[in-house]
C-alpha cells in the first residue's frame, strides 16, 4: 500500500515546508516594516482646546443704563446693526419733563419781567436826557432874565446917582431922588430875585438828576438779581437736560448687537445696568482655551485649525491661523491661546463674532517609536 501513495505524501511534505517558509519570510517582512514604521515614520502629536471661538480683534462694549428707571422703548435685536449714537433703549421722563417745563415757564417770565425792567430803565434813561436838555434851557432863560435884571439894577442905580447929584445942586426936586431911588431898589430886589432863582433852577435840576439816579440804580439792581436768577434756572435746566438725556440709552459704537436680551416696556432698569453687547467692526481672531498641561508647548507662529461646530469640517472645510499670543498662567483651569485667521482658508465659512468650535495645534512630529517611550515615561 506504501508504493502508490508515497510519492504524494513526499510531494505533499515538500508543499507544507515551502508554504511555512513563504509565510515565515512574509511574517518577517511585515515585522521590519513595521520595525522601519516604528523608527523612521513621523505621526504628528496634536493638542486639542477645551474650548474655541471666533472673536472680533476689538473688544466688544457694553450698552449701559446711567440712570434708573422703568422702559419706555426698546430698540434692540440680535445681529442688528446700530449707528454710533442710536437710540437704542428710552426710559419713562414724564416726571423730569414736567418738571422741565415749569423750569422753561420760570424762565421765560423772568425774562419778561427783565425786559419791561429794561425798557423801563430805557425811558428814564431818556427822561434824564431830555431833563437835563429842559433843565439846562431853563437854566440858560433864567440867567439872561438875571443879567437883564443886573443891568436894569445898574441903570437905575446910574439915574438915582445922578438925580442926587442933580437935586445937591438944586436942579433936580426931592420928589424925583425919592422916585429914582425907589426904581433902584425895586431892580436891585428884581435881580436879586432873578439870582436866587438861578439858583433854585440849578438846585432843582440837580434834585431831579439825582432822583432819576436812583431809580436808574434801582432798575440796575433789579436787572442784575433777574440776570442771576435767569443764570441759576438756565443752569437748573441744563442739568435737568443731562439727567433727561441719562434716560436715553445710545449706542456708544458702531457696530452688531452681539447680546440683547429682551426688553419691553415697563421693565424697570437699575443704574449701570447692562442692556447689550455692540461687537465692532474689524478684524477677526481665534481665543482658545487649553489646559494648563500645555504651558511651554504652545509659543507664537504654530499653525493652527479650527473645525467650527456649526460648519462640518468635511463640507466646509477648516479655519487656519497662526499662534500669535499665550498667557503666562492659566486661570481657572484653562490657558488662553490667541491665534491670527486666514479669513480665506475656508471661503465657504461666513466669518462673524462668536462662532465656536475645536481649535487642533500640532505641537510636534515623533515617531512611533518614540510616541510609544514617550507614553511610556522612557522618552529622552
């Protein structure tokens, strides 16, 4: 029986020790590929944020109340664009307005009251002008009344001279010296008169000046307290105007409302109560949040990817940057990294404020090998 299937058993035995040596050769190939994957292969060691997000280079400013008190109006909403002194949120100013509007009345009567003063101080002003063109007309009849009286008192005193000259040398009667002196002394106590009355007229005159100076002083004065009334109220009402202008909440930039919450009217509003968040205009960065293990592995100019939550990596594509700053320390358990961006590495991506997402920064290079001492603690 051994004759006929011997040779197929030596050929069967041939077979099986060619098959193992094949598959010890095949076994020893894969084991120095992978001896030459283990040493000569790089796989990159990659550090993944706690947390990331797209950030306007600016900061963003809040939208403040200065002063307290219920809603009137509310112009907020998320991603709406404001002006740089928009109105945004208006507070209830019945009180202030009313209060403002007695100010306003005050004051326009002080300034009538001012105004009749002044045209009052305006005719007497114009009265003392015109007294004093009469007082001085006056005085000017009175003195040539003075004068002509002064000469008619000289003549007679002259034809009296001369009559007792006349009636010594028997020429002229006793009558006629008793009648010229009788002139004499009639002029001298005409001019006499005339003199005193000069001087009443001038006394008159000056009395009359004084009293109307007075009452000038006293319109003076009296335009003066108006004046500083007037000034203390219009002060009083610029500062109702401030305090007015304190219950109208404006934006203080340019730019999108950011944060918003809802407002309606009649909420009642505390002092420096924030209302919303404006996130400017500019360029965009990435904040990142690390933790702390990855202080001393992370320095400026690492690239970076960003895989944003909202935009699937593998349809939109990846956020790329740069490293350009690292804290010192971390602080509250995350370290933050802040890295420039390509606004153009994903194109497919609308770029805004606020966007989030996992940010990967390839720290290093090793080879497996190497990886695997590392893991190990046997790494150099």
């Amino acid at each position: 029986m051994q004759g006929p299937f011997s040779s197929s058993l030596r050929a069967l035995a041939a077979e099986r020790g060619r098959g193992l040596e094949l598959a010890l050769a095949l076994a020893l190939a894969l084991l120095l590929a992978w001896g030459w994957w283990m040493v000569r292969a790089e796989v990159a060691l990659v550090e993944v944020s706690v947390r990331a997000s797209v950030e306007s280079v600016a900061a963003a400013v809040p939208v403040t109340t200065l002063a307290p008190g219920r809603v009137a109006e509310a112009r907020l909403g998320l991603g709406r664009r404001v002006a740089a002194g928009e109105l945004l949120v208006t507070l209830e100013t019945g009180r202030l307005q009313l209060e403002r509007a007695g100010q306003v009345a005050e004051i326009a009567g002080l300034r009538a009251q001012l105004a009749a003063s002044e045209r009052e101080h305006a005719a007497v002003a114009a009265a003392v002008a015109t007294h004093e063109r009469g007082g001085r007309a006056r005085g000017a009849e009175v003195q040539a009344s003075a004068r002509e009286a002064e000469v008619e008192a000289a003549l007679a005193a002259g034809l009296a001279a001369r009559d007792r000259s006349l009636a010594e040398e028997g020429v002229e009667s006793t009558e006629a010296v008793e009648r010229s002196q009788g002139q004499l002394l009639g002029r001298q106590a005409g001019a006499a008169t005339l003199r005193l009355q000069v001087a009443r007229t001038a006394a008159e005159l000056r009395e009359r000046l004084a009293m109307f100076g007075v009452e000038l002083a006293r319109l003076e004065r009296q335009q003066s307290l108006l004046r500083g009334e007037i000034e203390r109220r219009e002060a009083a009402l610029l500062a109702f105007d401030r305090t007015l202008a304190e219950h109208q909440v404006r934006a203080p930039i340019a730019g999108v409302l950011g944060h918003a919450p809802p407002l309606h009217p009649g909420a009642v509003l505390a002092g420096n109560s924030t209302v919303a968040m404006i996130v400017p205009d500019g360029a965009l960065r990435i904040v990142a949040g690390f933790r702390p293990a990855a202080i001393g592995r992370i320095t400026p100019g690492q690239p970076v990817r960003l895989r944003l939550d909202g935009f699937p990596w593998t349809q939109y594509g990846e956020l790329r940057g740069a490293v350009v700053s690292v804290a010192g320390e971390a602080v509250g358990g995350s370290l933050r990294v802040e890295c420039s961006l390509d606004p153009t590495s994903a194109p497919g991506i609308p770029l805004e404020h606020g966007l989030v997402g996992t940010l990967e920064l390839e720290l290093d290079r090793l080879s497996p090998a190497a990886l695997l001492t590392r893991g190990s603690g046997r790494a150099p």
